[in-house]
C-alpha cells in the first residue's frame, strides 16, 4: 500500500488529490493509498447530512469553513489534532463495502489497544467510540469498487468546535480524543500504529 503524508492540507486539495488517485487506481496507474493529513478547521456534510446541523459558523471567534462531501455520513468536523487518514482501496475483487467500513474500525480499535485504549464500536452508528463517546468518524465512498475518504481519529483537537454541528446527527452523543483520555500521544506514534494495523486489514505490505 501506497503511503502518502501531509502536515496540512485544505479540503478542496485533499478531495482533488482523492479524486486523482481513484482514476489512477481505476487505470491501475496506481496502487491502493492510505493518506494522512490534517485540515484547517472545518465542517463537512455527508450524502446523508442536513446542513441545519451546521449550528454556527464560528467558534470562540474562529471562523469554521463548510464544504459538502460525497462521502457517506452526516456531518463532522475536522480541525488540527485530528489524525486524518483516507484510505484509497481496490474493492473490485471483493465488492463488499460492508467488511471495509468494518475493517477501517477494526484497524482503529487495534490502535487504540496500542494506547491501552479500550475502543469499540456501538450499535448507534459507524465508527469507533470509548465508554459511550465518539473517538473517530468513519465515511467513505466508493467509485467503480474503489474507495475513498475515510478516517478523523480524535488525537488532541478542540473539542469545542463540535459544538457547532449535531455530530453524526446525534445531538446526544458527545465525542472524545485520545488527550480527553489523559493520553499525550504524537501524531507520529499514532501514524505508526495505522500503518502497521493497515497491513494486517488489508493484507498489504
């Protein structure tokens, strides 16, 4: 598998350099990809999202961009301190969109472990959650059985910024990071783990 890593993109980027990938994937130009990057702060609202769960537009005076996404989900956010990690995989063999979604979990939930994280999923929704709050966001689509989007692990961002949307259009379900656990993790230590666990998912590497 492909790695890609950015510091820090802006969303409009990241989606263009997906969408490139897919293609690439599509002619076999390329192989499968995991990217990880981060994104200023920002919203983004899913196929399945309504954009009055976008409450304001701005926190604590810093204003929060909104973008739609034709990923699946609701809406979420995205900040510094979040681990973004787009997994770009050839479903073509498989056709099976289920099992990766559960696979993109799994993977987290190893991580996780790592951390001596206890993750789980929960019946509420797709993706990963500790003692009832939501730790990472899970949303991909998927062109021609090539997948694309992916994962937001919460490592340290400001929480507070989730205040502004109904996440996941759940307003009761709050959300949590690894820092929030007491847990002083870099985002290079968590990198590592991804990609040792994406071997074992995906059968690569």
């Amino acid at each position: 598998m492909q790695i890609i890593r950015h510091d820090r993109q802006e969303y409009p980027e990241s989606i263009a350099e997906q969408e490139s990938l897919v293609e690439a994937i599509l002619a076999e130009t390329a192989k499968s990809t995991l990217i990880f990057t981060e994104h200023p702060p920002l919203y983004t609202i899913g196929t399945s999202g309504n954009e009055a769960d976008v409450l304001t537009h701005s926190i604590d005076g810093e204003s929060i961009a909104v973008y739609p996404s034709g990923r699946g989900g609701e809406v979420t956010y995205h900040g510094p301190g979040q681990l973004i990690c787009y997994v770009l995989a050839d479903l073509r063999n498989s056709q099976d969109l289920h099992a990766h979604v559960r696979r993109l979990e799994e993977m987290i939930i190893c991580t996780l472990a790592e951390f001596d994280i206890h993750a789980e999923r929960n019946s509420r929704g797709i993706g990963v959650w500790v003692e009832g709050k939501k730790i990472a966001a899970v949303g991909v689509r998927c062109r021609k059985w090539i997948t694309f989007h992916g994962i937001a692990l919460n490592i340290k961002p400001n929480l507070r910024h989730f205040s502004g949307i109904v996440p996941c259009g759940m307003s009761d379900a709050p959300v949590t990071s690894m820092q929030a656990l007491g847990l002083d993790a870099s985002r290079n230590n968590v990198e590592q783990a991804i990609r040792h666990h994406s071997t074992v998912f995906f059968n690569q590497g």
